[in-house]
C-alpha cells in the first residue's frame, strides 16, 4: 500500500479516475505525481546529507589543522 507523500497516511486507489487519493488531508495524486514527488523529496534528502557532510569534512580538516 502506498502512502500519502504530503502526510504519510494511507491511499486508496480510485480505478475509474486513475487516480491516488489520501485518507488523511483529501491529496488526490496520480501515479506520475506520486513518483515526482517522491524523486524530488530524494534529491532533496541528497544534496542535504552531501552538504552536511562536506561540512563535517571541512571541520574535521580545519581542527586537525590546528594541532
């Protein structure tokens, strides 16, 4: 069962329309905004961790510089 990308809860598949709809805020998505969404938030995720550990990379460069 997939869940909602806005809030987690749960979505229930609507064969007629083709489309995703969340039990918890109303979203109604299709499958193709669904997988967008879920890569943007990925990419997101990333380049966040690649940031945080460039930093942590240059911290431990720059104390270990100063002994």
């Amino acid at each position: 069962m997939r869940s909602c990308p806005y809030c987690g809860a749960p979505l229930t598949f609507e064969r007629m329309e083709k489309i995703y709809t969340c039990s918890g805020c109303g979203a109604a998505l299709s499958l193709q905004d669904i997988v967008e969404l879920r890569e943007r938030a990925r990419a997101e995720k990333e380049k966040t961790f690649k940031e945080k550990r460039r930093h942590e990379e240059y911290l431990e460069w720059w104390l270990s510089s100063k002994k």
